[in-house]
C-alpha cells in the first residue's frame, strides 16, 4: 500500500484501484486517535497503512458513525460495522491484532453509496454536520 493525496470511490465497488467487489465492505475507515493509541501500547511508531485501511480520518470517534451516512469529497459512504483484525495483523507486526481489538480500534467498513474523489483535507461530514478532516488515503 502506498499513501496518496486523493482518490477516487467508485459506487458499490470501493476505491478505483482496489475494488473489493459488492457487499458493504468496500473501503475501510481508522482514525488518527485510535492509531496513535494502538501505536503507544505497542511502543513503536508504525504507518497507519500497516492496518491495511483505506481512509484515515483525524478528529472523530468512528464506532459513532456506525449505521450512518459519511460524506467525504464528492462521495457518500454508508457506515456499516466495525472492522475487526484478522490474524493478518500479527503478520504486519506482532502483537497488532490485540492491540486494534478494544475499543472499535480496527475502524469501521463502509459501503461506497455515491462515487466520487476525495482529498486530503476534505471535510468529513455524518449526517449533515462536519466533524473532522480526512488525513490521508492509501493506493
């Protein structure tokens, strides 16, 4: 996985690049704060892309958004469950998958209801209000 400044959401597939195919999983969602707590209890500093996320959002509780709709850019996402870590994670690092358990510290998965690009910095708005900033997006 590689960061990049923007991306394109293609409706009910995910990102152009890596499209998951159908279902509600499409993109995956972490927060800023969540990774920084995952990072302190392993006691290194890791690329949030080890957690193999899509969007990383700065400024937001995402288990809050569960069940609501999330508009970033020009996309609409339907926010769907938590994203629970697979044993892929210790993979990645030792120890990372109980580290993301507690606390909805995976993220959450979510369904692409309106394609578009989204931006670094581009506003993150559940429901009408705008919350926080999109941070950053893997390819």
């Amino acid at each position: 996985m590689a960061e990049s400044a923007s991306c394109l959401l293609v409706t009910g597939k995910g990102l152009d690049v890596e499209t998951r195919g159908g279902g509600v999983r499409q993109v995956t969602l972490l927060s800023v704060e969540s990774w920084s707590d995952v990072c302190k209890e392993l006691g290194t500093k890791l690329p949030w892309h080890t957690r193999r996320a899509n969007l990383l959002i700065d400024g937001i509780d995402l288990a809050a958004t569960v069940g609501r709709v999330v508009t970033i850019g020009e996309a609409r996402l339907r926010i769907h469950g938590e994203s629970k870590p697979c044993n892929v994670m210790d993979q990645q690092h030792q120890g990372l998958r109980a580290a993301l358990r507690p606390h909805g510290r995976g993220g959450v998965f979510a369904e692409v209801l309106t394609g578009g690009t989204i931006r670094v910095d581009d506003v993150v708005v559940i429901d009408g209000s705008s919350f926080a900033a999109l941070s950053s997006s893997p390819l």
